[in-house]
C-alpha cells in the first residue's frame, strides 16, 4: 500500500476485538484501539506494539454520540485518514421476558445498534472525501434465528443486519463497501457470560454447556477468535472490493441460510 492504512477497531479490549486489532497491525494496519475500559484497551495496544504494530488507545464508550465523534476526531489528529472501521463493541445479555425492562432493552438497542450508527457516520464523512473505506459490523447467527432468552440482543442483531444492508447500499457511489461477520460460539469473556447463565439454567457446568452445544454445530467445534479477524481482514481487503452489503455467518454451520 503506498500509503499506510488506518483502522479503527471498538470493543478492542479483549475477544473478538483484540484479535481483530492484532490481526490488522500485523497486515500493516496502524490501528485505533476502542475500549470503554483502559486497562483492556492499552493492554491490546501494548500487544500490537510488541509485535512491531503501530496502534493507541481511546478510550469511548461509543453508545455516546458525543465520545464517537470525540473518538473519530482524535484518530484524524493523529493519522490524518480513516480507511477502516470495525464495529465490534456489544452487549449480549441473556435472560427471560420477565426480566428484561424497558432500560435494559434501550441500553443493549443503544450499545449494539446506536454505537455503530454513530461510528458509521462519523467516519463516512471522512471516507466520502477520500472516495474510499470499509465498514465491517458485528453481527450474529441470532439474526437469522430467534430465542426467547434474547429477546433484547437477538432483536439488536436482527437490526444490525439491516443497517448493514442500507448503509452499503447508501455508501456505495463513494467506494465505500459495508459487510458484517455473523459468529456463532466464539469462546470469548463474553460468551463465557452466555454459558455461565444458560449451562447455569439446566445444571450443567460450562463444560458441561459446551460439549452439548457442539453437537449442534455440524463441524463440531467452536470459532476461535482467530478466525473470525482472518474473515474480517479477507473483507478488508483488495480481495473484499466488491463484496458488500453482506452479512456473513461463521459458525461451523450451526445455522445455515
């Protein structure tokens, strides 16, 4: 590249974000690290550096409009350009209707949607300028299927597909392609949380959890982090220039559409 590309990556602190940060520095990204926590955050930044990476930390809490811009600002003080975002912050909560209330839906609609709507936005405009960008979101296999125990993340994900397709098809005269990955069960802090409360709900440990659940899944195995940045890349790059508006699963085939 004849000029170094520019990342930004939210919910970079750990899971599926840091392996995805890690991954692009080590393509040649320099890469904008976004976590709400900055222990987590420059944790990852401290990683990609050790291995010869270039990246900083910004700390955000991107379900705030005002922090996303703030964000976004200080990534162009610094590197001048933004040619990729990935929208990885989220929430997954599990639990029954009883126990889901008019905050707690607002506040998984407002980290999983909202945040990404924001990041989109406020980096378009600097992508529209070069005629140039990537959008990368994180969906789910949740939507394209549904569950009563998530009811608010699966509904965030079901919308996350759909602004997924529109934003491509809006951005799209300016260069600018929007795909999302879909995971399954990535073994990650947070569906650490998921096994802990549905293996909880049927007695069963969270080994206990996940040996059933691999049943399910055609190849018999979970996605590890790893493989879900090497799609992400695929998408980011030369090879991903005319695919977009695309929601893509990668789950061993645990649901398949």
């Amino acid at each position: 590249m004849s000029e170094q590309k520019v990342a930004i990556v939210t919910g970079a602190g750990a899971g599926i974000g840091r392996a995805i940060a890690i991954k692009l520095a080590k393509e040649g990204y320099k890469v904008a690290a976004n976590g709400r926590q900055e222990g987590n955050t420059l944790e990852t930044v401290e990683l990609i550096r050790k291995n010869g990476g270039e990246s900083f930390g910004v700390v955000a809490d991107v379900s705030s409009k005002s922090e996303v811009d703030q964000m976004v600002k200080k990534v162009i003080d610094k590197y001048g350009r933004i040619d990729l975002l990935v929208n990885n912050a989220g929430v997954c909560p599990i639990r029954d209707l009883s126990e889901v209330t008019n905050e707690s839906f607002e506040n998984t609609i407002q980290t999983n949607l909202f945040s990404m709507f924001y990041c989109a936005k406020a980096v378009s405009n600097h992508m529209i300028a070069q005629r140039s960008g990537r959008i990368i979101n994180a969906g789910s296999q949740s939507s394209f299927r549904q569950s009563g125990q998530t009811v608010e993340y699966a509904t965030s994900k079901w919308a996350v597909r759909g602004l997924t397709r529109t934003l491509a098809a809006a951005l799209a005269p300016y260069n600018i392609t929007v795909n999302a990955y879909c995971p399954g069960t990535v073994i990650t802090p947070m569906q650490l949380g998921v096994a802990e409360r549905r293996g909880g709900a049927k007695g069963q440990t969270v080994e206990e959890f996940y040996k059933e659940r691999f049943k399910e899944i055609p190849l018999g195995r979970d996605q590890p982090v790893e493989e879900v940045a090497e799609l992400v890349y695929f998408l980011a790059s030369d090879a991903g220039n005319n695919i977009t508006g695309q929601n893509i699963m990668i789950n061993g085939g645990q649901v398949m559409c």
